[in-house]
C-alpha cells in the first residue's frame, strides 16, 4: 500500500474505540476484537482517560497491550494497525 492510499484510508477511518475514565484496560478485548477483523482501528483518549500522561504514551501502552503498531497519533486520536 502506498503512503497516499495508506493516509486516505487513515483519514477515512472513523473512530471506533474509545477509552474514557475506566482506562486502556477497559478496550483492551474490544480493540483487539476490532484489529483481528480489519488492520486499521482509530482510538479516541477522552480527557478522563489522559489525566497526567499524553496520547501518545496511552497509546504506545494500548499497542503493547493488543499486540498491535501505533501508526500515528493527532491531537487525542491514535491510529493502530495489526
């Protein structure tokens, strides 16, 4: 896949996670549900969820977690990919 089509399927994505007070232990079993049917999944990380870390952080935490990459973070979304 080239960059381009990768980015456009990126932008295309709605988000279909979303971890919100109770934490990435919360979506872990949902996410992975999610990945193992299609490659890409966006991730949102409501203000609850980041208390004093970044998205980023959550986000590396969350990929490790569902044995999945971190493609890109914007803003409090993360892209995952299987």
């Amino acid at each position: 896949m080239t960059n381009d089509n990768r980015r456009q399927r990126i932008h295309d994505l709605d988000v279909t996670v979303w971890v919100g007070k109770n934490g990435i232990e919360a979506v872990v079993d949902e996410l992975s549900d999610q990945l193992a049917e299609r490659n890409l999944v966006k991730v949102k990380f409501l203000r609850a969820a980041r208390g004093g870390t970044t998205t980023e952080a959550l986000a590396d935490e969350l990929a490790d977690d569902v044995n999945a990459d971190l493609v890109e973070t914007r803003g409090h979304t993360a892209v995952l990919e299987r």
